[in-house]
C-alpha cells in the first residue's frame, strides 16, 4: 500500500515502534540513529550470548524489523546537511525529541516546511509540543497517571498500581503512525504536508476513552481492571484462577446476560457440582424476582463460589472449550507463551523466522496488520532488524556518496 513512499524515523524508544508500522504497509522507513545508536538500543530486556552491545536490546529488535537502519549525527552541521538530503526524497518524518531540541537543530518543522513542502512531520512527546506542561519529562508512569488509565488499574479498594509492561509510548506511536496516514491523504487535496503533534498524555486517555468518559456517563467510579473476581451486587466480572493461569468470566443475571448464567448452571450440574433441580432456575429474570422478594439472594453467590472452587482444577485450554461448549462469557488471560504456541497466529503466519548475518535466528511477528487489498501489490519484505549502521553504504550511495566519501564521514563520525 505505501510502496511509493518513504520515511525517515528518527525516534528513539518513545515512537520507534510507528516507523515499522508504516514498514510493515511497504513503506522504505530507514531508521536514523546517532553514530553510537540510539537510546532505544539499551532499553531491556537484553539477549544473551556474544551479540554486541547494540545488537541486545529484544525491544530495539522487535521495533525495528522491515527497516533500513543508517547513522547520521544532526548534532554536526555536516550531519544535518545529510539529513536534509534526504528529506529531498523523504514524504515522512517521525521524531521524538524533546519539544524545542530539533528547532535547535534547525529541523523543526517550521524551519523545514518552506523548503520540503510535501514533507508530513511527525512528533511524538509526553504532552504534545504546546501548553504548560510541554517540557515536562515523563516516565511511561507518569504518562498513565496523567492520562487517567492508571486510575483503573488495581483493586478497587488499594491505590493504582503501576501498569506492569512499559507501554504509552506505543500507543502514542501507533497514533502517530495513523495521524502521519490522514496527514498523507489531506496531502493528495492540497499538495502539502503538516505538522502532525502527538501527546503521548492523549493517547494514553484515548486507549481507555469509555473509562475516562464513564463518569459523564452517569458513573460514580470507573471500575478498576484488574485484581481478581469483583462482586458488585448480584453479579461479577473479573479474573479467576486456573490451574495453569487465569481466565476472564462474566456470571450477571438480568436480560442481557443472564443466559451466560444458566449456561453455566447447566455444566455445572453436567461436572456434578450442583444439584441438578438448578437447571431450572432462570437468571434472566433473577434479578426482578430477587427485588420482589421471590428469589433467593444467596443463590447466585453460591453458584459462583461452587465456580471458583471448580475452575481451580481446570486448565486455561480445557475452559476455553467448555466456553465454546456450553456458551459462556468465558476467555483464557494468554500470556507469552501462550501466544508463541497459537494455532491462530500460526495459520495467519503472524510469525516469522530471521537470521542475523551474525548466525542468530529470531522469531518474531511479521507484517502483523494482515492488511490484504485485491489487486494491489504487496511489499512484504520482511526485512530483519537492522544492524547498527547497516544500511549506510546503500542509503547514502543513493545520493551519490562515494565510497572515499562515506570513509572519510566515517572517521570524522558523521556517520
């Protein structure tokens, strides 16, 4: 799909992961780091073995396959003079430095749109380029605290946990990838680019948007995501323990939902662990019946105790088949090994293997969108990750460097 275009992505490990979505819809992103590598390549979790340092970092690896990797050090005015050789050809520009730090470099947008007009800059920062709190730092933390998602996130009766995975920033990434798209087809109407300024303080409410406008809504509290079964009234949602893990159920009664409950009566009387005459009580109206006095108030509580002592001894497998048998508001909590062992990511080929040039095989995901048009080409590389400096021969030989050039750029550490 975006074949003919090209992006310079010169993000470090708050935005990388918006250049290989763009990667992986064909677009040639070639990642710009400085000449020692970009921060993102000492974020952990880290490989062991031989592998030099810049080749350890798991993250940097995820996030930058399908790329070309080159070095260019904008601090030198040689550098940045590079650089805008390159934004000759380039359509797209993603950057997550520190607002203020590229204008200081002369590569701001507004000291670049003149002279590229069909350039859609991209910016990625904690809180955007303007307001009060523009030049704030931010942790991953900081960013879900301010954002509100850190609101929901623990049991309902402690103070917020902290969300485990580091993970705002990708999804600032992703919502610089898609701004950069509607920047791209505004472009085909007006023939220029813009300044696309994504907050990573917006993306994060927008992950959890029906959370942050509940109370609008007519919500007290927003409920909490995680810790465990929740009672609230006659029915609950929340997780429960398995034998090799965790499962998300739902047992409510009322119209809506209240058949999920009769199902799971029915497999409970089938596994022999309630009495059989339960089969033919209704939870769809259990709650009306409840409220006249004509139902009783510990039956529903019973029922899922009896489910939460049972489910103990089941796997996460053997519940997500009574789930499809017997129709229950059920879904195994997958974790990593999980999803390497899927039988659905493997019949959609989500998977892909790549060898290094240093004779290292990974597994990773590839072209993860799946995105499929009829009668256009498709692009799937599946380029591995980049060494560091990889591409530079091949990037820069395409302005017409020689190869004595790139030598002596090399040894002043322009590149």
């Amino acid at each position: 799909m975006l074949n003919h275009l090209r992006v310079l992505d010169l993000t470090d490990q708050r935005g990388v992961l918006a250049g290989q979505m763009l990667a992986d819809l064909g677009a040639d992103v070639i990642q710009v780091e400085p000449p020692a590598g970009s921060r993102g390549r000492r974020v952990a979790p880290f490989f062991g073995g031989d592998a030099p340092e810049t080749e350890r970092s798991i993250f940097w690896t995820a996030y930058t396959r399908n790329k070309r990797g080159i070095t260019c050090d904008i601090e030198h005015s040689d550098g940045r003079t590079l650089l805008r050789r390159l934004l000759d050809s380039a359509d797209i520009l993603l950057e997550s430095a520190d607002p203020g730090a590229m204008a200081a470099l002369g590569l701001g947008y507004q000291q670049l749109k003149d002279d590229f007009p069909q350039l859609i800059y991209t910016s990625i920062t904690a809180f955007g380029q303007t307001g009060p709190k523009a030049r704030y730092q931010a942790t991953d933390l900081v960013i879900w605290a301010a954002g509100t998602p850190l609101l929901m996130s623990g049991d309902d009766d402690r103070p917020p946990v902290r969300i485990s995975v580091p993970q705002s920033w990708s999804h600032a990434a992703g919502d610089a990838a898609g701004g950069a798209m509607l920047a791209l087809h505004a472009r085909r109407a007006t023939g220029r680019g813009q300044h696309v300024d994504i907050s990573a303080q917006v993306s994060a409410a927008q992950a959890t948007l029906g959370q942050v406008l509940a109370h609008s809504l007519g919500a007290v509290e927003p409920e909490r995501y995680a810790g465990g079964v929740k009672a609230r009234g006659v029915g609950f949602r929340g997780t429960r323990e398995v034998e090799d893990g965790w499962i998300v159920l739902a047992l409510a009664p009322g119209p809506a939902v209240g058949h999920f409950v009769n199902h799971a009566v029915r497999w409970l009387i089938d596994e022999g662990v309630l009495e059989a005459e339960l089969a033919e009580e209704n939870f769809v109206t259990y709650p009306d019946r409840l409220a006249a006095g004509a139902a009783d108030p510990d039956l529903l509580p019973r029922i899922q105790e009896v489910m939460q002592a049972h489910v103990r001894g089941k796997t996460k497998r053997e519940m997500l088949d009574v789930s499809i048998a017997y129709d229950l508001l059920l879904v195994p909590v997958l974790n990593i090994a999980d999803l390497a062992e899927s039988r659905q990511l493997d019949a959609r080929g989500f998977w892909r293997e790549f060898t290094l040039d240093d004779g290292r095989s990974l597994r990773l995901p590839a072209a993860p969108l799946q995105i499929r048009i009829d009668g256009a080409p498709q692009r799937w590389d599946d380029r591995p990750p980049p060494r560091l400096g990889q591409h530079n021969d091949e990037v820069w030989g395409e302005l017409g460097l020689s190869a004595d050039e790139l030598t002596a750029l090399r040894e002043r550490g322009i590149i």
